[in-house]
C-alpha cells in the first residue's frame, strides 16, 4: 500500500513539475536578474567571461537549440532539463538505496 502512494505522488509530482517547466517557462521574465542588473548599471556587464563548462552547455541561455520559436525553445528546455533532473535524482536515489540495503543491520535485523 505505501509503495503504491508513493509510487502515485513521484509520478503526480514530476507531472506538475514538466507541466510547470513546459507551460510557464516560456512565460519568465526576460528581464536581468540582480546581478546582471547591477553589472550593468555599474557598466561591466561585458567584461564578464563564461565558464568553460558554460561554452558547451546543451542548452544554452534556457532555450533548446535547433528550435527557431524563442517560447517552444524555452517550452522545451524546460521540459528537457526537469526530465533530466529527475532522471539523475532517481539514479542517485536507486544507488544509495542499493548500497544500503547492502550494509549488515540495514534491514533492521541485528548485526552478525
């Protein structure tokens, strides 16, 4: 009984997530944030560099590459980046699950 609602609220839960991701992404504020506010109020907004994992990101500045409509892009990334969100959290979950059942006592039987 408690795997199955739990089961039903990881798969409610990452519905509202990609739907969230997928319908109002495209909707966010394409207005700097704070620190990008600031560095151009101050004018050295351009004197910034990107990180040398930034250059090669999959998904770069929140919208899909290949997609011409900026809103589907946007739409899409999000929808990509909750799915791979949750697809590593799960993975982590699965490993950490798995090494400690395989610990003695972690079953709640004694230690030999």
């Amino acid at each position: 009984m408690r795997a199955t609602s739990t089961r039903l609220f990881v798969i409610l839960a990452l519905a509202v997530a990609i739907g969230l991701a997928t319908a109002v992404s495209p909707f966010a504020s394409a207005s700097p944030d704070g620190l990008e506010k600031v560095a151009q109020d101050k004018g050295f907004v351009d004197d910034g560099r990107l990180h040398a994992l930034q250059d090669d990101a999959p998904v770069p500045d929140y919208a899909f590459p290949g997609i011409d409509d900026e809103r589907l892009a946007t739409g899409v990334a999000g929808f990509t980046g909750t799915l791979a969100v949750f697809a590593l959290g799960s993975g982590l979950a699965y490993v950490i699950r798995r090494r400690a059942a395989g610990r003695p006592g972690a079953t709640g039987a004694p230690a030999t």
